[in-house]
C-alpha cells in the first residue's frame, strides 16, 4: 500500500523549517557567541554559505529521486550496490534517532525551569505522546509540527522586536573594531563560531525522506528545501546581531537558556514566555526526527533492505506504524541512558559523513545521467565537488580536534 500524498509546498516548508530551527537557536547562540564574540552574525553567515552547496545537492537528488529513505536510495542509483545503501540508511535512521534523544534530554533540563522532576518522568510521557502523534498520520502529524514551528518563529520574532532598536541603528565602528582582517585570532574565532552554528542549520536534509508524502515531489522538494533554509538564515542573523548587542559574549556563552536571557533583559518581563516557546522548539524537533528516522525503516523495507513488516502501512492512519513504534523505543532507551554530550557528538559525525557521500554520490548521478527529465532542477557540477570537499574537511576536523 503506498503512502498518501497530502503534504503540500507550504507544510513541506514548515516541516523542514522546524527541523532546521529545532531548539538549535535557542541554545547554540550562547555557545557560537563564546567563541566568535560580537562577530556572531558573521559565524551564522558563513555557516550558510557552508550548507548551502549541501542543500542544492539535496535539492537535485529529491528532484531526480522523490522517494522514502532518500539517501539510501540515491547512494544505490550512484553505485549500484545495495550493501553501501543498506549502510548508509541505517546510518541515517541512527542519527535520527540520536538526534531525538539529544533533543529530548535537552527537553528535561528546560523543564526544569519550571518543575524539577527524574528523567524518566518527564521522557517517558513525552515519548508516548511524540509516538503516538507520529503514528497518527502524516498530514496531522506535520500539521502539529507546522503549529509548533510557527511558535517558534514567534518566539525568535519576539526576540527581534524587543531588541528592534540594535537593528535600526547598528553601530559599525563596532564591528570595525572587533575585526581585522590580518588577525588570525579573529579569524579563528569566526570560523570556530562558523563550525558550531553549521549544527544549526542541520535538518533540511530530513524533508526527503518523506518525499512519498508529498504533492508534485519532482517541483515542492527543491523550493521546500532552499525556502526553509533561506529563512532560518535571515531568522538567525537578525537574532544574533539583537543578541551579541544586547548581552556581553560571555554571559549569552555562559546562560544555559540565552534567548530567555535576552528576554528578561530587554523586555523586564519574565523569561517564561521564552523558556516555554524553547521547551516547544524541542518538542517539535523531536517529532520531526521520528517521523524522519521511521519514514527511512519504511522506505529500506519497500526496497527489500529490511524486514517486511517494517514497510506495512496500517489502514486507517496510513502510516508506517510498526516502524515508528522501533524507532520511538530505541530513542526511549538512548535518552534514558546516554549523556546529551556523547548523543550531540554522534549525531554530528554521522551527518557529516552522510553529508560527504551524498555530494560524491550526486557526482557519480551526473556523470552516469547527465541529462534526467525535464522536471529535474539540474545544477552545475561545481555544486557537489565544493560541497563535498567542504564537508570532508569538517570530518577530519572532527577527528583531529
């Protein structure tokens, strides 16, 4: 039974926006201000610029191939063997579990703010209720994570409105101070601030893997991908310029809820609005990767990868329920037992590799079919080589720091 189309390009768009934001801007900034100072903005730009290349080659590989467990898939059209493809689907469906859990114990210690409680307390009903919304169907499922992005969106755009003064009047002499060009210092702290807001980004990747689910693929996937990106850029710039001018470096660096700081700071209001906007940010992030890693089991089983009953799709939610079920369980087991750290860590070296096949993959599909139907948004091969030298680059650096 294959899966119902029904996810049109404004949901689509939503569903990857709130999988780029997650709650990656509502704690990150704090960290990317540590090391990169009032050049912040900057750091996000130049992250953008990095994921850029990554989200054309996603873009041509969902036009070319609109289908569940995308990478898995675009993998076995370059290479012609399924054991690499069986590899790589598994990884992505261990990331997205990873990221879940990350996400989810990241979720306990907002919670905190208002009500102390065991892990196991605040995980376990989470989990059930995520499941369950995941299980129920993906237009509803989608729709729920479309309402929690839009929240999150309010709250960055409340951040931006309280701290609208620092962006109608920004005193460059500022920033032309604080930089200079032959000062490798600078530049190191900028690259470094770079390197962890590019986790910031991550997510729009996610979308293809309900490329099944959506309404024209061959035409929705790319704009969906390259609009829900743009967007997260123009959100993060502005929050970090409001940010880096509104609160020293350090202190947004050292703040474990730094958007709630700024908040409180600039607005004197309690920061509850914001911590709770936050604590929905995460939420909407963990559902979002549920339905991702689960929609990756489903699609390996239609491909004869995995066992059957992993791609049967129930007959009243039209979902893969006993795929979703596996991965709601495994993200249940992690979050309990793994520190956030080792979870962060792992999901940040499985999406860069994965990053780095998917580019040299893209490379090997042009040079088999250069010329694919005319639906098909080609780019230049220029796109997948720089991407994947970029992205192979951020692996090593991994490994040697």
């Amino acid at each position: 039974m294959p899966l119902k189309r029904s996810l049109t390009l404004p949901l689509l768009t939503l569903y990857g926006l709130g999988n780029i934001l997650g709650a990656g801007i509502y704690v990150l900034i704090g960290k990317v201000a540590g090391v990169a100072g009032l050049l912040t903005p900057l750091s996000f730009l130049f992250a953008s610029l990095l994921v850029i290349t990554t989200a054309f080659t996603y873009s041509e590989l969902s036009s070319r191939y609109p289908v569940s467990a995308g990478e898995a898939v675009y993998l076995f059209k370059a290479f012609g063997k399924q054991q690499p493809s069986l590899i790589i689907g598994i990884m992505i469906a261990i990331t997205g579990v990873l990221s879940a859990a990350t996400i989810t114990v990241g979720f306990v210690g907002y919670l905190r703010i208002f009500i102390d409680v065991p892990n196991y307390i605040a995980i376990t009903p989470l989990l059930l209720i995520l499941g369950g919304l995941a299980t129920w169907g993906i237009r509803q499922s989608v729709q729920a994570a479309a309402l929690l992005t839009l929240i999150e969106i309010v709250g960055l755009l409340i951040i931006i409105w309280v701290g609208r003064d620092y962006l109608s009047y920004v005193d460059t002499s500022i920033y032309i101070d604080s930089f200079k060009f032959n000062d490798l210092s600078i530049w190191a702290g900028i690259f470094a601030g770079a390197f962890l807001a590019f986790y910031a980004f991550i997510g729009f990747e996610d979308m293809v893997n309900v490329a099944e689910e959506v309404i024209e693929p061959e035409k929705n996937m790319p704009k969906a991908i390259l609009l829900s990106l743009s967007i997260a850029t123009t959100l993060y710039v502005l929050v970090s310029l409001v940010a880096v001018n509104a609160v020293s470096p350090q202190t947004l660096a050292d703040h474990k809820a730094p958007l709630a700081l700024i908040y409180e700071q600039l607005s004197g209001f309690s920061p509850s609005l914001i911590a709770g906007i936050g604590m929905l940010a995460i939420i909407n992030g963990a559902l979002i990767q549920i339905i991702m890693a689960s929609r990756v089991l489903y699609g390996m089983s239609q491909q004869k990868w995995l066992p059957e009953i992993l791609g049967k799709i129930n007959n009243n939610t039209k979902t893969p329920i006993h795929a979703t079920i596996v991965i709601t369980l495994i993200v249940y087991i992690l979050a309990l037992w793994l520190p956030i750290m080792t979870l962060a860590e792992l999901t940040s070296l499985f999406i860069l590799i994965i990053f780095s096949l998917m580019h040299l993959a893209l490379l090997s599909i042009k040079k088999k079919y250069p010329n694919p139907n005319k639906n098909v948004r080609c780019y230049h091969f220029s796109i997948p080589l720089i991407g994947l030298v970029t992205n192979t680059g951020f692996v090593l650096f991994y490994f040697l720091s």
